[in-house]
C-alpha cells in the first residue's frame, strides 16, 4: 500500500498550525530553559501542546535548533566505524594469512636440532632477525598509517553519510591494513624463499619439503587481493541518503541517477541532461538534493524530481559536495580547492 | 538556580553598567552570539540582530535615573548563553515574520494537464485530505511536534532530536511510528468511512501523490 506522500503530509500538518502568536506562545526564558532541559514536566507538556499548533513557536524551536553549537567532536577511538574497523581489519588479515602461509607450510615438520643441523649458513641468524627486522620495518607504517585511515573513515563518515569515499575506504583500509599486518607478520622460513622446488624435491627424507611450488611473493599476491577488493568496492554504487532514509539517490555508473522513496528497495531513473554520470552528492532534505562530477558538473534538485545543471566557473573535476538546504553548498574540487555558493549556485567564491 | 549564579552575577553587574562586567560578557559571548546567528542565517544577515542585541544589553538610563537592560529579564532559569540564543532566536523569526507580511504573495499559475480530468480524482483528494486532517488531529501533541519539527520546519533528525529532548535515532523512530500510524488511520477511514476497496484506496493515495494542491500552503500559512 502506498504511504501517504510526505508533500501532502506536510501541507497537512502546516495547515494544522495557528499562523498568528496566541496568548500561551513560548517567551525566551521559557524558550532557553526548555532548550537546557530545565522544564518540568507538567510546564514541558504544556509547551509542547502548544508549540505543536503554533507556528510562531514551531519557527522559534527550529531557531533555537539551528543556533545551537555543535556537538562536541567524538574521539577517534570512539567513532562507530572503528567498531567494524577492528573485526574487519582481522577477518581481512586472517583471510590474507590463510591464503599466502598455508603453501608455505612444510608437509611435515622435523625436530629443530636436525633443521639447523640441516639449514644454510644463516640458519640461526633468520629465527633471530627474520620476525624481527620485518617487525623494525614496519613500525612507521603499521603504527600510523591505520591511525590515519580511520581518521579519513570518521570525518567522511561524519560529513555526509552519502559520500562516495567511506565504503571504498573502509574496505580500502581493512585491505591496507590487511596487506600491513601480513607484511609486518613473521615470513615463511629461509627455505621456502631461497630454495628452488627442485633442490626441495632432492632433498633427503626427513629434511623440510614442500607440497606446492614457493608461492609468490606475499607482496605481490597482497597487491592482487587488494585490488580485486578494491574492484568490487568500486562497483557499488554510490548512494546519497537524505535526513529521512526512505529517500535516497545513487549513482550508476554508465547508467545515470535513480531515486527510490522506499529506502532503496525499489529505483526509479532519472533524467539529469546531462552524459556524464556525477560522483558524490549530498541531500540536506529529502526533496533537495546536489550532485557534482567530472568538468565542473553541479546538479540541483529542489523538488527531488527534475534536475538542472547549476553553472560552475571551472571546468575541474569535482569531488564532494556538502549542501545544507538549495542555495547554501560547499564543493571541493580534484585539487582540493572549495568552492562555496550561497545563492543556489548563481555565484561561486 | 543555583546552577546558574555566576551567570545571574554577571548579568546584575552589567545591568547596573558595571563596566568590567561588560567588557567581559562582550568577549566571552560576542563570538557565541555570532555563532548563533550565523546559525540561523549563513549569509551573516542575523548579525545585525546580533549587534542590535548588544545595545538592549547594555541599556539606557531613562529620565528617573533608572537604568533599563535587557539583562533584567534573564531569571537564571537557563545558562546566560542559552538565554542569549533563545532572545536572538526571537528576535529573528519576528523579524522574518513580519518581512514575509509584506512581501507580495507570489502568482500562482494553474497547473497545467494534459490528460482528461479524471472524474474520481477530485472525490479522491478531498477523501485523502479529509481523512488526513483528521488523523493528524487525533496524534499525540508530542507526536504533531516532532512531525512539524521535521517535515515544515525542515530541522535534521538531530535537531528534531535535540527540540524533542530525545535522541537522533528515537526521533527516527518515533516518526516513522507516526507516519505509520497515519497512514492506517487514512486507510481505516478510508475503508470504513467511505467505504472504498483497497484498490480505491491505493487509487486515492495515488491521486493525491499526483495532485500538485496548495504547493506551498506553508508559506500562506505564515503570512
């Protein structure tokens, strides 16, 4: 069954509203103290009453709302998507493992005195320094470079839940990370890497032997984990969610815009004018909602329907958007510039 | 009240012209009053309110020697800087109010159809609209708060969280409940007030998703 639609329902409930301020309308000291929680009850009811028929009071909350300042910034390690970083980054390292130590594991195992007895030159030495010196060479990476992504996750999770970005770079993180935590774990033993399959094969019983051929090196088939990852991350389409989740827009490549008012269940196609397909967008309502692409391409919904192409003085590739309603938009450029419009894109600057 | 003395200190100083007292609340809440302004319009064109606060402030001594403040209205029932936001946040929506009183109402043009008029479509609005009024009435004022908040004051879910003293995630939920509850309300009337089938009233729905109706009655609405 369809839902009442949201226009309708909005004319409704503003056609509920006395237009003009009544006798009980809500003065600044009640207005702050409401705003601090430091109503009582039956006084909070009674606002609330009367604020909910009111729209001189109705307009005053949404003021007081929106001069509110912000809420103070959530530390990195409390940010939700370092909840999923964790899990991922280790179901990815153990995936990464899984897949390269296996081969490199010897069919049977021999007492260590007969393995060193057995082994190179460097037979003590590559216990000792193996684990070690890939361990002392990884630090500057392993330590701060997933610091570093999750900080990109947060503050593009926190900008706009719609950006293109977050999901590529999650699992472009939990891949880096992945491929970082295999470099930094301990290599197979000396043999595996420096003996040819024949020498291994010749060797006498009772000596290490390997099932498989040495598999490649782990940097190389990390390389190619990553970038199936990454192709797969790349095929989703980009989503732009709106204040209410059941409107939604997303971006398909090679084939356009689509909306769906379901909260993604169902798409409809639309017509945006333009062949190019945009790259990131941001909905500050549901009904507004701007995109931007490739060669300076800003688009502007303000009914959630149509679409017209908003001039930009650049033809540079455009990156993200971040929009507040239909006049006031910030773009950022390939370059990193922004750009800032107040007027609905008549203006830049 | 207790909670707030230091600032109903501050206020009493600067009431009665205390100049120190002044010199300090100018630098540690100018940049909290710009803040909030420049919250309410982006543009900067809420500062003007902003400075014009900053002389009802001050005050101006009448003909009896009495000094008149604005300051003598703050009780403490707030922190100052919230009591500062809420007389800045009035000041604005009367101002914008009372510019929407005498800006001309735009001139509407009669949509244009190109298909024939449906003969049940008129029938089919009215039903929908009537049984919408009704069960918008009969929420909850707490309900019709938060919706208004939302869909007519367009404020974000953390807004309307933050208006309803409630979360982001239960002020979502709490409006899905209503529209939800709204709509089985239209379509119980629907069915048994008007006795449609359930394919009359996806008909109606659909009428009125498609009707353009009084588009922006929000804005006559606050002339």
């Amino acid at each position: 069954m369809n839902d009442v639609p949201t226009r309708v329902l909005r004319e409704t409930l503003a056609a509920r509203i006395a237009p003009a301020p009544t006798s009980g309308c809500i003065d600044a000291d009640t207005l702050a103290a409401w705003s601090d929680g430091a109503l009582g009850a039956r006084e909070r009811a009674a606002a609330e009453s009367h604020a909910s028929s009111c729209a001189r009071c109705q307009a005053l909350l949404a003021a007081m709302a929106r001069t509110a300042p912000p809420a103070p910034a959530r530390r990195w390690w409390h940010a939700p998507t370092l909840k999923w970083l964790a899990p991922l980054a280790a179901a990815a390292t153990a995936v990464v493992v899984w897949i390269t130590v296996p081969r490199a594991r010897p069919e049977r195992t021999v007492p260590a005195a007969q393995a060193a007895a057995q082994a190179s030159p460097q037979p003590r030495s590559a216990p000792e320094t193996s684990p070690r010196a890939a361990a002392a060479s990884a630090p500057p990476i392993a330590d701060a470079r997933p610091r570093a992504g999750a900080d990109e996750q947060r503050a593009a999770g926190a900008k706009d839940v719609a950006q293109p970005r977050p999901r590529a770079a999650q699992t472009n993180a939990a891949a880096s990370s992945a491929a970082r935590d295999a470099a930094a774990a301990p290599p197979p033993p000396a043999r595996a890497e420096s003996a040819p399959p024949a020498a291994a094969s010749d060797a006498a019983p009772g000596t290490l032997t390997f099932a498989a051929p040495p598999p490649a090196p782990p940097a190389r088939r990390i390389e190619a984990l990553r970038a199936q990852v990454l192709a797969k991350a790349v095929d989703v389409p980009t989503q732009i969610v709106s204040p209410n989740p059941t409107v939604r827009w997303r971006l398909v490549t090679g084939v356009g815009v689509e909306r769906s008012i379901d909260g993604g269940m169902t798409w409809q196609p639309q017509s945006t004018g333009v062949t190019a397909t945009p790259t990131a967008g941001a909905a500050p309502s549901p009904t507004i909602c701007w995109l931007v692409g490739p060669g300076g391409l800003v688009l502007l919904s303000i009914e959630g329907r149509t679409w017209q192409r908003v001039p930009f003085p650049e033809a540079i590739d455009l990156t993200s958007v971040r929009a507040s309603d239909g006049a006031n938009a910030t773009v950022t450029a390939a370059d990193g510039r922004t750009f800032i419009t107040s007027d609905g894109g008549k203006t830049w600057r | 009240m207790g909670a707030h003395s230091a600032d109903l200190e501050l206020a009493r100083l600067c009431a009665d012209g205390d100049e120190r007292a002044w010199e300090r609340f100018v630098r540690e809440y100018r940049p909290l009053l710009y803040r909030a302004a420049d919250g309410l319009d982006r543009t900067q064109g809420a500062r003007e309110i902003a400075d014009s606060l900053y002389a009802d402030l001050y005050g101006i001594t009448n003909s009896a020697g009495d000094r008149q403040s604005l300051f003598r209205y703050y009780q403490g029932r707030s922190s100052l800087a919230t009591w500062l936001r809420a007389v800045l946040a009035q000041r604005y929506v009367d101002r914008v109010r009372g510019q929407r009183r005498v800006e001309p109402l735009p001139v509407e043009e009669a949509p244009a159809r190109s298909e024939e008029p449906d003969p049940d479509r008129a029938r089919y609005v009215a039903l929908v609209r009537e049984a919408l009024g009704r069960a918008v009435a009969a929420l909850a004022a707490r309900d019709r708060l938060r919706l208004g908040c939302y869909y007519v004051q367009e404020l974000t879910l953390a807004e309307t969280g933050r208006v309803m003293n409630e979360s982001e995630a239960t002020s979502s939920r709490q409006l899905a409940r209503a529209r939800a509850a709204i709509r089985r309300d239209v379509e119980r009337q629907l069915r048994e007030d008007a006795r449609l089938s359930d394919d009359q009233i996806a008909a109606c729905l659909a009428s009125v998703a498609d009707d353009p109706g009084p588009l922006d009655l929000k804005q006559v609405i606050y002339e």
